[in-house]
C-alpha cells in the first residue's frame, strides 16, 4: 500500500476520480443547496481531514517538546473538530441558518459533505504525485482530465446527452494526454 501512494501514476489516478466524484456530487448536492451552504457544508467536513494531514509537519515546526505527541494529536483534533460537530452535527437540528437559508439535513447535505471529501482527497494524491517525482508537465495536464469521469458520470448517472462534440472532445483529451505523457 505504502509503495502504492508513493507512485505519481497511482495518486494521479486518485486525484482524477476524487475531482471527478466531487464534479458529480455537487451536482447532486447543489439541485437543492443553496450554493453558500453548499460550500460552508463541503469546507468544514474537508476541515479535520486536512488537520489530521497537515498537523504532524506543523507540530515538528511549532512545538517539537512541549506536548507529548499523543497528547497534542487529541488536543489540536478536538479543537479541529469542533465547529465541524457543532455545524454539521448539530446545525440542523438547532434550526441554524446561513443568512435567511436554513441548513437542512438531508441527502444533498451529505452530497456537500461527500463532495468536499473527494475534492480534498483528490488534492492531496495532486501534490503527493508532484512530491514523489511527477513531473509537473505531466501531473498537472493528467489530473485535469477528471473531466472525462465528469463526463462519463453525468451521462450515466445525471442523465445527461452525450452529444457527438462531446465524444470528440472526450477522445482530443485522450489524445492529448498521450502526447503530454511521452
């Protein structure tokens, strides 16, 4: 696993189904969301995720001695999760709103949730695959064809046309990528 996640090829892969998923989720999640509760939803959940990530660096940085490391984990995550809790745990049921919105729990509330996880995790494989020896002319032009999931996606799952310009534009990316790739 751990030699999995340090080849660029695979976390690329990563990176283009977590932005493609997150391109359908929030499909699904914005038919009903208000767009600001949308991205307050898909934020916070995301928020711990990054923490428990980023926190190990930021401590060897900040106070290598002061805690134990055990200690300081449980410390800084609970502080990381609380408005997680209190927002999306508790939010609705407290009659919570965003300006004049109320914020609903409901399934496009998890739709947000799940959208800011897969946009979040797809970031991380993007950075970790330029960190293991991705070339940068390479990773950044691959990832970004998660349009293609986007595309396939939405046509089974949305139901949305696959037009003929579609098609050619699915197949000049595929080609694309094989040029950028060599």
């Amino acid at each position: 696993m751990k030699a999995l996640l340090s080849d660029w090829r695979v976390l690329s892969g990563i990176a283009i189904l977590g932005w493609g998923a997150w391109g359908i989720v929030s499909k699904l999640a914005l038919e009903k969301l208000d767009w600001r509760i949308f991205l307050l939803l898909s934020s916070l959940i995301a928020f711990p995720f990054v923490f428990a990530v980023g926190i190990e660096p930021m401590l060897k940085m900040w106070a290598p001695d002061t805690l134990p490391r055990l200690g300081r984990y449980i410390f800084l995550g609970t502080l990381a999760i609380l408005p997680v809790v209190f927002v999306v745990g508790l939010g609705p049921f407290l009659g919570m709103r965003f300006g004049h919105t109320p914020i609903p729990f409901n399934r496009y509330f998890l739709y947000a949730c799940v959208a800011g996880l897969g946009a979040n995790v797809a970031t991380l494989a993007f950075n970790r695959a330029l960190q293991v020896g991705g070339r940068a002319n390479v990773v950044v032009p691959l990832t970004s064809q998660y349009v293609l999931v986007v595309v396939l996606f939405s046509t089974i799952f949305l139901k949305e046309p696959l037009t003929w310009k579609r098609i050619v534009g699915v197949v000049a990316a595929i080609i694309a990528i094989i040029f950028l790739s060599l």
